[in-house]
C-alpha cells in the first residue's frame, strides 16, 4: 500500500511541474513516507496515504509556489480545517 502511495503522489507532484530534486515523496521506515526536496523548508513525514492526500490536496502547483517554500506546520494545518 506505502509503495502504490509514494508511486501515485510523485506522479502528481509531476503533473504539478516538479521536478524530483524540488519535491518528491520517498519511503521512510514503517510504512512511513517522507515529502522533502528544495521547495519545502523540512521534511514532512507521515503515513504514505496521509502524505499522499497532502499532496493531492494541499500542495499548490510549482506555478502557483513560485519562489516560495512550503512549511510542513502549514501542511499539516491544512489538514485540520
């Protein structure tokens, strides 16, 4: 389940216009995924299937970032709502 998630939120981090050293997920221990690379300030880490609803819902296109960083506290706030 971890690898099909990790495989489909780096598919939409491409349909977004990122490239894999800006943001991309990788796998971490314990079905755990991590969304890191140039244009978030730290790593997110969590649950691939959290991780990939994250990108899905919450991370804007490379277009729309622009110049900015995005900021896991921002994320996972964005989870809340």
């Amino acid at each position: 389940m971890a690898d099909d998630a990790i495989a489909t939120a780096n598919e939409l981090l491409r349909e977004k216009g990122y490239a894999e050293r800006d943001l991309a997920v990788h796998p971490g221990p314990r079905d755990r995924a991590l969304l890191k690379g140039n244009k978030i300030i730290s790593p997110f880490s969590d649950d691939a299937a959290l991780v990939l609803r994250v990108v899905r819902e919450l991370v804007p296109s490379d277009a729309e970032l622009g110049n900015r960083l995005l900021r896991p506290a921002d994320l996972r706030a964005g989870l809340e709502r």
